[in-house]
C-alpha cells in the first residue's frame, strides 16, 4: 500500500512538473557563451503578424488567419479575443498589422489591418476598434477597398511621433501603379487618428492625387520604424528578386519600383540606403531602445523572414554605417518583433507562410522572448557593401524564370490575368532574340514589367532569352 501512495504522489509531482514546464517552455535555453536566453510565450499559432504591449505589460497580436489574441499575465488566452469572420486568406492576406492610439490608456482605441474580398477581387480595410478587455468593438472604418493581392499587400500600421498614423500598401501585383499618385497601391499613406487626412501631407493640395499619400514607388513594404530623437522614419521592403531595401522615408519621395530598383538609379528617384540580393525577406522593423542588450542600444533591427535573422543597423546621419546579423537560422522565419516593457525582445516566427515557410518544429508557430544570460550578445559580422554586390543563385535558367516571369506569364508560359503568356500567341513586342534581350533588360515599364538591367548579369538576360523562344517552340 506504501508504495503504491509513492507510486501515485511521484506521478502528481511529474504531471505537476509537465504543466508547469508547457506553461512557458523554454524554446531554447543557450550557454553563457551565447549571451541570451529564449522562453516560448506561445505556440501551435498560425503566422502571428503583429505584436503590441498594451499598459499593463499583456501582449496582443494578430494571427493572419483572422483572429486577435490577447497574452495575459504571461499566458496565452486560449480563446481569441477578436474574430474577422469576413477574412480573406490567400497566402500572404489575411489579419495583418496592429496599433494602439497613442493615448490608448486613456481612450482603449486599436487600429486592425485585413484582407476581405469585394465583388470577388482582394481588398484591404484599415479599421479603428475599442478594446473592452475580452474584445475589440466599435468599428469605424477609417480606409477601405484599397487593391490588395494574396501577394503583395502590405500592411503595417505605426504611430509617428507627431501622432499621425502611418500605413504601408503593397503594389497589389500592378507594378505600375505604384508610380500613380491616383492609385493607393505602393505607398506609404498618413492619416490623422480620426481618419480624417492632414493638412499637411505633400499631396494634400493636389485633385489628381491620393491625399493621404506620404511617399510613393514602394514595392511591398513591411516595415516601418520612427528613430528615436531624430523623429526620422525608416522603411523595410521586399524587393522583386533579391533587390530588397531599407529605405529612409521622405516627405513626398518617389522610391522608384517598377522603374528604378537593385542597383539601379533614375533621377528623382531615392535610391535605398542598402539592397540585398539575394533577398533577407524584410519584415517588421524597429529601433531597440531598452536597456537589457546594451549592444543593440538605438540600433535599427528588421526581422528578416527568408533570411531567417534579425539584421541590426547602426546609423549615423541618416546612412548605415555597419551592420550585424543576429541568431542566424535558430528559429526559422522572424516576422514580427517588439521590445517590450522590460527591455527585453519579442520576436514571432512565419513558418506557416505558402510556399516559403513550412512548419519545422511541432510547436510552429510561436511568439518568443529572448533575454540576455548576463554576457555578451553573441552575433556574426557581416560586410554590408559585399551584401550590395551579392547576386542571386538560381539552379538553372527555368529558376531564373519562375524568379521573374512566372508570376505574370505563367508558370509554364500559358499566361495569367496580368500579362500575355509565349504559347500560341503573338509577340507583340519582338520575337526575334534580340528583341526578348531588349524587354527584359530595359523593361516595358508602360505596361508594368519592370527592367531587369543590374538585377541579373546579361548572361542570366542572354540565357532566359533562349529559354523562353525554346520552350515556347515546344508548344
């Protein structure tokens, strides 16, 4: 009998012990050698995109597939606070970016991003919420019908210090109209917090433009980052085929996409302060500004998805002047990231992202914090000029088109909604070799399709060139 009551109050004890470990599993607890420490906060979650510190030190945090989720006391609710039955969930759309009011604590106001679909075409909605406590409620729609696609969409949403709410758009798969001050897509837009448009926005005054356009010729931008002090924003984007940027945001600028990106530069266009070939996968972007990684103090840092760090940024007069890769292929693909009330860093990883990201550890997706171990950070230096002269690798000219040309000629050349396909068709720019070489190194910009001069040698140029009149020959 004794030992059975042994038997019995030693597995008490070990499930005991369990629960409490599942509570906040360590996701990975590193020597002293490597300068930081990481606990899981949450798991088994669906790409969470956004995550915010509310006053009271709780997290919440969008996951793409529609839901907002609240971390209570250190614990993940386990029903979502907020559903957005109406989402429309493409591979990249979906629940996106999250903010509070500047005064949240005193008027509870949050700012949601989401997909939805209009008349069966993606759309994208900016909505201001009251949160109660146990859900978001209230909605007053402050932008809505912006073009969106499962692609490139956007959209983070960021307060600036002059109070004005900031919102990234993604080009929507239409290149062009990134450069088309009458079109949202491609932007950065500035609102005031009622939704109302200020008057001091670059294109307030002009009856052909967007009013809430702050900056232009973006790509897909998924980051923005005021610098503490200085007031100045910068910009993380997912260029077309490596060509992925940081910019440094003014007033009105135009950044160029479809028309000028890599390495290539067009008067009145702002070039990046960096590009990345092959590409980082920008995601969110943020200055560090606690006190626990004394390293990392008024560094940029951008979690990078494909690259699958945190790239930290030193900056002086408005230029990066070195440049630091952190906790390299140790967590998969970093999305979100957040300093939160004790210094530390709250990171959140995207291995459930078709067709990039695939689930590698049964507890994908997770929100993590890292915390140092009381020595130093450890990092890898990188050469952020070598990153600028890097090209990209691709097995094969078929790569190369599946790279560039695939997502509007199609896959195997048939063709999509967006561009004419190479199959049973006329050319109507040129047959002839020599006039496939000279759409694909300068462009057709007027259409859309961008030049690809600077981002591919004119070996790569020469080589798809043949592959396109060869496999279209096949047919």
């Amino acid at each position: 009998m004794l030992a059975r009551y042994k038997i019995l109050a030693f597995l008490l004890i070990s499930c005991w012990i369990l629960a409490a470990a599942f509570i906040n599993r360590p996701y990975h607890k590193a020597n002293a050698e490597t300068g930081y420490e990481i606990d899981t906060l949450a798991e088994n979650l669906r790409v969470p995109w956004e995550i915010v510190f509310l006053p009271n030190k709780d997290i919440l945090f969008t996951e793409r597939e529609g839901r907002v989720r609240l971390i209570k006391e250190g614990k993940l609710v386990a029903k979502p606070i907020f559903n957005l039955n109406d989402i429309a969930l493409r591979n990249k759309t979906g629940a996106l970016g999250l903010c509070l009011h500047p005064a949240f604590a005193e008027n509870g106001i949050v700012y949601l991003a989401s997909n939805y679909l209009l008349e069966n075409r993606m759309r994208l909605r900016i909505v201001r919420y009251k949160f109660t406590g146990d859900s978001l409620i209230n909605p007053l729609i402050m932008l809505k019908d912006l073009p969106a696609s499962q692609n490139h969409t956007g959209c983070r949403l960021v307060f600036g210090p002059d109070r004005k709410l900031y919102i990234t758009t993604g080009d929507a798969d239409q290149p062009m109209l990134a450069q088309d001050l009458k079109a949202y897509n491609g932007k950065i837009l500035r609102m005031n917090d009622d939704g109302t448009i200020p008057a001091d926005n670059p294109f307030f005054k002009n009856d052909t433009a967007r009013k809430e356009i702050w900056s232009y010729g973006h790509r897909n931008p998924q980051g923005l980052a005021f610098q503490s002090g200085s007031g100045a924003l910068y910009e993380s984007e997912h260029g077309p085929t490596g060509g992925d940027e940081i910019n440094i945001i003014k007033k009105g600028s135009n950044y160029g996409w479809p028309v000028a990106h890599h390495d290539i530069a067009k008067p009145g266009m702002v070039s990046p302060l960096i590009q990345y070939t092959p590409s980082i996968g920008p995601g969110e972007a943020m200055f560090y500004t606690g006190n626990q990684f004394p390293a990392l103090r008024n560094k940029l840092l951008v979690a990078c998805l494909r690259g699958e760090a945190v790239y930290s940024f030193s900056i002086e007069k408005e230029k990066i002047t070195n440049q630091i890769t952190l906790f390299q292929k140790q967590f998969g693909r970093v999305r979100s990231m957040v300093t939160g009330p004790d210094g530390y860093i709250y990171l959140s990883t995207s291995m459930h992202d078709p067709g990039e990201g695939h689930p590698r550890d049964a507890h994908d997706d997770m929100i993590l914090r890292l915390r140092p171990s009381g020595t130093t950070l450890a990092y890898t230096s990188n050469n952020a000029k070598a990153k600028l002269q890097q090209s990209a690798v691709v097995n094969g000219t078929p790569g190369r088109y599946q790279q560039l040309c695939a997502s509007c000629h199609g896959d195997k050349l048939q063709g999509t909604n967006t561009a004419k396909g190479f199959i049973n068709t006329k050319f109507l720019y040129g047959s002839d070799k020599k006039s496939i070489v000279t759409n694909i190194t300068n462009g057709i910009v007027e259409k859309g399709m961008p030049a690809w001069n600077g981002a591919i040698d004119k070996k790569d140029i020469d080589k798809l060139a043949d592959y396109i009149i060869a496999a279209a020959k096949k047919k």
